[in-house]
C-alpha cells in the first residue's frame, strides 16, 4: 500500500497524487464548476470548504468518475487519467466514502468490504483471501471491524471504518471522504482522525470534503476553499484561521459560533409526558420522552442522528401516533386515543420546519409559490373563493420572499432549483408566517450556507423573544450551544437529562449523547 | 412517466409528441412498403378517411370521445402517482349503472331525468370499480397496478354473468339487455346541427362529446383551481410532504380513484347511452388501455389529452378506411400501427429526450456565453 514513488526523474518533486487541470462542468445554465485547477501532493490530507452548492461534490463526482467535465483534464501521479465511470477510478487507485454510506444493511462487514470485487472461483475462496488481506489492512492502520458482525448492528463511526476499508481492500491511494463527520459523536470523530492520521503516514492522499471549519484546522495540511463553482483560495492550514477561511466561502466576514442573549421563559406552552414510539417489529426509538417547554424558550435536542429525536419531532407535529403518553398544548391533550393531526396542530399554533426540507418541507416539483402554502393552503393564502387564484398565491409568496431575503426572488420558479438555504429560508417563513405559539425545528441549518445560517439564527432567537416556544433538534452542537436556553439530550431513544445552556459544554453534551447520565456527565468534566 | 425535464415546456410539450408520431409513421411506413403498398396513398387515405370522407369526421370524434374520458381517467389519478389500468373494468361497470338505471326507471319516470339519473349511475358505478382497488392501495398497499387490472376481469365476468342471465333479453340468443325506452338516449349531433341548418352526414356522434369536453375543463379546473385539486398534486409528488401538511394521503388516494373511476365510467354514455341503447358485452374494447397512451401523450392535461384522443380518434376511423381500401391491408395491419404508435408515444415516449436535452441544453448554453 505504499506509494510509489518511483517516477521520480532527476531531481525534480514527485508528480501530483492528483491534478486537476482547467476542470469545468456545467448543469444546464448553473456553472457548478468553473475552470477548477488544483493540485493535491501524495501523503497530505487536503481539504475541501466551501457552501453547500459551492461545487465541492460536482468537483469530487468528476474526479471519482460519476460525471464527466465538459473540459479539462485529471492527472493520477502524473498520467492522464479521465474516467468515464467509477469503476475506472477506482481501478486508479480512488477510493470515495459516501456521506450517506453505501452499505447493505444486512451484510455481514467483510461482505459490505467485498461486495463488487468478490473474485470469481466461488464466493468461499473469494471471502478467505479478503480476511487475510484485511486482516493486514486493518493491522497497519489501525482500522479494527470485526468482519463477521451485521454491519447495520454497529455503530455509525464502524460502519464508517467499513467503508473507509473497502476502498483501501480496492487498491485506493486517493481516498475522497464526504462529510465525514456530519453522523459522529465528537469522540468517534477523534477516532476517526486518528485513522486518517495513520492513513496519511502511510502515503494514502486524502481529500476530504467538510463545511466544519474546526475540523479542518484540526487535520488537514492544505485547505482549498470553493466558492461559487470556482476555486478561491488555497493555501497551507498552519497559515490561516478559521475566520479567515469563513469569510473565503462566503465572500463576506460573519460571525462563527456567537452565545445569543438567553430568553424570559414564560408560561408552559407545551408539556410532553412519558412519550414512547414503537415501530412494527416493536423496536422502541422513543422512550418515555417527557419534558416542558416555555413560551419564549428555545429547548435544544442533542443527540447524534437516529437517536429518538426525528421520531420525538414526528409525534409533537402529528405525523406519528405514540405508542403511549401524551402531550398537552394549552387546553389541548393528545395521545393514542385522541391522536393528534398535522392540519389539527396548525390550526392550534403548531408550526414544523421538518428535518427533510426535500421529502417533507416542500414539495421539489412545485413552483415556489405552491411550496410557500403546503399545509396552509385551506386559508387566504390562495384567495378566499372556492376556486383558488395562483396570482394571489404568488403575490403572498412574493412578500415572504422579500422578508426573508428568498433569492432568485421569483416565486414561479421550481422549489427544486433554490439552493439550500433558500429552500430553508422559504420553509422558515411559511412557517412563520402564521405566527406560531410552539415551533418545531429540525435540522434548521443542515446543508446551509454560512450567510443563511446566520439569518436563520436570527430569526429563530427573534420569534423566541416574541414568546414562541421553540423546540431545536440539530446533530450541530455548535447551534444547539448557541440558541438554546435549556439542552436535552437523547441516545438511544431516551432523554438523557435536560441541562441550562451555562452548564453544558460540546464536551458534556458529548458525553451524554453517548449514554452517560447527565450528573456522571458532569463529574466527568471536572 | 414523471421525468425531471431539463427541457423548455414547449419541447416537452409539442416537439416530442410530434417527433414520437412521426417515428411511428415512418415505421409503419416502412411496413407497408415492404408489403407493397404505397406509403404515402395509404397515408393520405387513412386521413381522408378520418376527416374528409362524408362521416369520417363524425365517427373520428366519436372515438375520441371515447378517448377523452378514459384518458382523463388515467390522467387524473396519475396526479396523485396512481396508475389506473383498470379504465376496461370501470367502463364496463359505468355501463352496468346506466343500464340498470335505464331499465328500472326508463318507463316510469319522464325521459330527461332517466337520462341524468343514468349519467349519475355510469359515474356511480366506475368510482365504485375504482374506490375498491383504491381503498385495498390505501389501507391495505395492494399494489394499485395489479388490483386493476384484476378488477378488469372481475366487471368483465359480471357483464357477461349478469348479460347471459338475468339482464339477458328473453326470446333471444346474444348475450345483451332488451333496448332501452323510447327517448333513453343522446341526441345525435348530426340531427341537432341539421335542426339548426347546417347540412351534416350521419355519424354516432352524439352530446357525450360536449360532455366529455365539459370533464375536460372540470379536470383542469380540479386539479389546478382547487384545494383538493393542490392537495391531490403535493401527494402525487410526495407522499412523506402531504402527510407533513396534514393531507392525510390515504383519504387523498381513495377519493382520486373514485373520480378517476367516475370519468371511466362516463365513456359508457357514449357508447351505450349514444348508440347502442342497450348494454352490450365488450363494448369498452380496449378503449380503458388506449386511454393510458393517451393521458401519457398529452403529459396528462386536459387539452394534451383532447389533442391525443383527437389523433388516437382519427388512427381508428382512418384505419378502418385503410381495411376497407386496399386488399392487402387488414385489420390487423392498421391494429399494428396503432400499436407502434402507442409504442412510440407511450412506452418509449422520452427515447428523444437525451438527444433533444442535447440539443437544447447546448444551445442555450451558447447563448448564455453569447450574452454574456
């Protein structure tokens, strides 16, 4: 698995891991990427920033093979190498982890790592030359699995290490890791950097795509920021900061990570008691959830992904039944009796912003403006006839689009064609829109840029002073930590405990996402 | 049949049809010249047959009316993400209610009333035949597709049980109802355009086609003008966002079904309250299947769907003057091109699209940079 280094001619460097060279891509009229050049040396970790629709992935599509460059050139140590498909990436050597893994479920971990290039004497023989090869992998880098676990039975960061195995079992140098850490807790993060650490040591080049700017002053050696499809900086880590690389991406200073003034809680808005989900085979991803929340009260939810909070979510909007409990909101009390419905919660101040703008916020075939009533189409939204008139459904998404800063400002224009945080900021004003007493937010900032970040904080602390109870789930402990008044975190479908912002670092908060009660949490900490 | 195009509307809309039809002709085309024949005469008979002959127009939009509620039907549930193969079955069974209707009531009650009342009935009886494969996908997730289509034997089997039995005329050996009561029928178009003055050949056109061009703009009307009509859309494209709005998708799907039902159902006015005046075995003839074409060639609007009925009218009533002209063109040759136009309008209507997208993309491309 060493680099090879022997084309070494006279005293000149060695060539480039990878070399791109003039790299353009268009989708239609959108320039995603932009006469990219850039050039990774073996044995670095080389990061990737930039917004999200900044032409990051395009650019790591290309370069694994999954879509063509309308020009330019990709150079593998020095060979002219454009792949038509992934499969002639990673015969050269290119590896790419998935933000969202690509696995099957009920495989065992040495079949995840096989699958696809499995020999072709008989699957046996193929499955006894990978354990020996594997076992070696995982000897030089550190990378323990045990092979003949169900890989949907592990933990996220292992079936990461599965991932990250089966393109080394594949031959891979370059290894492309998206988003790496957007599923871990802080402690298998570290883990993981510690892998990429023995990786690097070991000559493999790694690109590594993220928008967390802490974790690439943490582990990369050169930063290359994208903006706009174009290539904007690049330069060493040691040489920069973080506010420096932020402002690169979005072309303007913002402010990371500010502590907004804590709220004035009020009245109880809503109290939750004892509230459980079980799914058909009886799996229980809610147990007995209970807390309350005050009109102008933001309670984060923490909590790695899949942990009990988008069920926790599903039931307070009314799109799941608990299994039992309930939750009372003013006069109101709803539980498996006397469910609760989407169309009910609106009428009662219940507004969602769901954790998956693109299968529930909105609707990507829509036109913005039939986006901008989903839910809310029964009142004058698209006039107060039976028959409904599209020009006043435009006219009223026309004035949300201007309050929140929705840009293309055009409201007949596909939900699908705005960016992310468009999209989000056209979700948050629906939802706002109709001056809520308990919002439910998921997510809000998952996939967003920096600029729309900053607007969406805003205006969640500003509906909060107004007296909305807010409940914030995210998997950013760095949001969470700087809007919420009180912090409950979940693991396995429980509340681990419910701690004051002033009590509560990233470090407890971590602790306590991986099972820990809050008090040993604590303790811990000292 | 969703496809996120990247093309302008009006390639979508007009060019690919049009190139999808042509495509069909020139390989039916090919067909006849092999056999012999001259392409072009044939071409030129098959629309002279279906709009210059005396009554070839009157019977070609006699068959697109048939086309129009049928397409209308798979249209319609097509917006909630359903495909309904069972329009046979829901015609069949909208027949059923009109002779049901016509029989029981047809002297007892006055005329014009038999008549709206069995309009009624051949809506009732279709949404009935599709709320039940509805209600199974909803509740139950039978797949939509195959409880259609099984419904379609089902009607079938009942036609013909209730048609040889108790319906069955006395005296009499053909598996059909006695006729109707004097007056139990739709005024011909022919005879209502000579009342007033205009001199025009028979043809069993009758007021359905208004009728159908009425569910036309109601269609539209349903599915962009109206709550319902927003709320059948948004869960036709996602299921998980109407169920985040409050819509309540199984309901969504039940109704849809019914009114897809109900517009199957409707095309037996045409042919039983048209024209037979009795209910007859078989007279759907496959009109419930072409209707899938049809919604797909006209992207499943309203007027998308009279163009196409219009073209899958004038391919019957053309074809059937192709038989009747040339002794080497049979039947079963002018059956083939239909088929091949529904092959090339329907299972393969987006083969043009890369190359178009191609095409297109390219050039507003270059534009852009021209502009710029």
């Amino acid at each position: 698995m060493k680099l090879n280094k022997t084309k070494k001619n006279g005293g000149e460097t060695p060539p480039f891991a990878v070399s791109l060279k003039d790299i353009c891509k268009s989708f239609g009229p959108v320039r995603a990427n932009d006469s990219i050049c850039l050039n990774v040396s073996p044995g670095t970790i080389h990061g990737i920033i930039g917004e999200n629709g900044a032409g990051k992935s395009t650019l790591m599509s290309i370069l694994y093979g999954f879509y063509q460059p309308d020009s330019g050139q990709i150079e593998l140590d020095g060979i002219l190498s454009n792949f038509r498909q992934p499969s002639e990436a990673i015969a050269m050597g290119i590896g790419m982890v998935h933000q969202h893994f690509m696995l099957v479920p009920n495989f065992t971990a040495l079949e995840n790592i096989v699958l696809g290039s499995e020999g072709r004497n008989g699957l046996q023989v193929g499955l006894q030359i990978a354990r020996k090869k594997l076992k070696e992998l995982s000897q030089t880098y550190g990378l323990q699995v045990e092979l003949d676990s169900i890989t949907e039975e592990l933990p996220v960061g292992i079936q990461q290490r599965i991932e990250i195995l089966k393109a080394l079992y594949r031959g891979a140098r370059v290894l492309i890791l998206d988003e790496p850490t957007g599923v871990l807790t802080p402690q298998e993060t570290d883990l993981l950097f510690k892998i990429l650490k023995a990786l690097k040591s070991e000559g493999v080049t790694i690109l590594l795509i993220t928008h967390k700017l802490h974790e690439v002053m943490a582990i990369t050696d050169i930063v290359s920021v994208m903006r706009q499809g174009k290539l904007v900086a690049h330069t060493e880590t040691k040489k920069t900061s973080p506010e420096w690389l932020a402002e690169q991406m979005v072309g303007r200073s913002v402010l990371v990570n500010s502590q907004f003034p804590e709220g004035k809680p009020g009245k109880i808005a809503l109290s939750a008691r004892n509230l459980c989900v079980s799914d058909k085979r009886g799996f229980n991803s809610l147990k007995n959830a209970s807390f309350e929340i005050h009109e102008g009260e933001i309670l984060g939810v923490a909590g790695i992904a899949g942990n009990g909070q988008s069920e926790l979510l599903s039931v307070l909007s009314g799109i799941i039944l608990p299994a039992k409990g309930e939750f009372v909101i003013g006069e109101n009390s709803f539980n498996s009796y006397h469910p609760a419905d989407p169309a009910h919660l609106r009428q009662l101040g219940v507004a969602h912003v769901p954790e998956d703008r693109h299968a529930e916020g909105l609707i990507l075939q829509f036109q913005a403006f039939e986006s901008s009533i989903l839910g809310y189409e029964k009142d004058t939204r698209l006039g107060s006839s039976f028959l409904t008139d599209p020009n006043i459904g435009r006219e009223h998404c026309s004035e949300l689009m201007n309050s929140f800063d929705v840009r293309p400002h055009n409201p007949k224009l596909l939900s699908s064609q705005f960016s992310g945080g468009n999209q989000q900021k056209l979700i948050l004003a629906r939802e706002i829109s109709s001056t809520p007493k308990v919002l439910l937010v998921g997510q809000p900032t998952r996939g967003v840029d920096i600029g729309a970040i900053e607007f969406i904080h805003n205006t969640l602390i500003k509906m909060r002073d107004r007296g909305c109870a807010i409940v914030l789930v995210s998997v950013e402990l760095e949001e969470i930590l700087s809007l919420s008044d009180r912090i409950a975190v979940m693991n396995a479908g429980s509340i681990m405990g419910i701690v004051k912002r002033h009590d509560a670092t990233k470090s407890i908060l971590g602790r306590m996402m991986a099972g820990m009660s809050p008090d040993a949490a604590l303790e811990s900490a000292v | 049949m969703q496809q996120s195009s990247r093309l302008p509307a009006y390639v979508d809309i007009l060019i690919i049809p049009f190139l999808n039809l042509l495509t069909a002709l020139f390989v039916a085309g090919i067909i006849i010249a092999i056999i012999g024949e001259n392409p072009f005469t044939a071409l030129s008979i098959m629309l002279k047959g279906a709009f210059v002959y005396k009554g070839g127009l009157g019977y070609t939009l006699f068959y697109t009316t048939n086309f129009i509620f049928t397409g209308l039907a798979v249209a319609v549930a097509f917006h909630a993400l359903l495909f309904n193969i069972g329009g046979e079955g829901q015609a069949a069974m909208g027949g059923l209610g009109i002779g049901l209707v016509a029989l029981s009531l047809g002297s007892v009650i006055p005329v014009p009333f038999v008549i709206l009342l069995a309009i009624f009935g051949s809506a009732l009886f279709g949404a009935v035949w599709g709320v039940i494969p509805g209600y199974l996908q909803a509740k139950r997730g039978s797949h939509i597709v195959i409880t259609t289509i099984m419904f379609n034997f089902i009607a079938s089997s009942i036609l013909i049980w209730l048609l040889a039995g108790m319906l069955m005329a006395p005296n009499q050996m053909s598996p059909e109802t006695v006729s109707f009561a004097d007056g139990v029928m739709l005024f011909k178009m022919h005879q209502i355009l000579n009342s007033i003055g205009f001199s025009v050949a028979r043809s069993p056109l009758n007021l359905s086609f208004v009728l159908a061009l009425v569910c036309c703009f109601a269609v539209w009307v349903l599915i962009w003008r109206t709550r319902l009509g927003y709320r059948i859309r948004a869960t036709g494209f996602s299921n998980k966002a109407s169920t985040y709005a409050g819509y309540q998708p199984e309901w969504i799907i039940i109704l849809v079904m019914a009114i897809s039902g109900a517009l199957a159902g409707m095309m037996a006015i045409n042919e039983i309250l048209g024209v037979q005046h009795r209910v007859i075995l078989n007279f759907t003839s496959g009109y419930g299947f072409t209707g899938i074409a049809v919604a797909l060639m006209g992207r499943n609007h309203p007027v998308g769907i009279i163009f196409a009925s219009l073209l899958f009218g004038a391919l019957y009533q053309g074809g059937a003057e192709l038989d009747f002209e040339f002794q080497t063109i049979t039947r079963d040759m002018v059956i083939m091109i239909q088929g091949l136009i529904i092959l090339f309008s329907g299972a393969l209507a987006y083969m043009f699209n890369p190359l178009l997208e191609h095409f297109f993309v390219a050039n507003t491309a270059q534009k852009e940079m021209l502009d710029g």
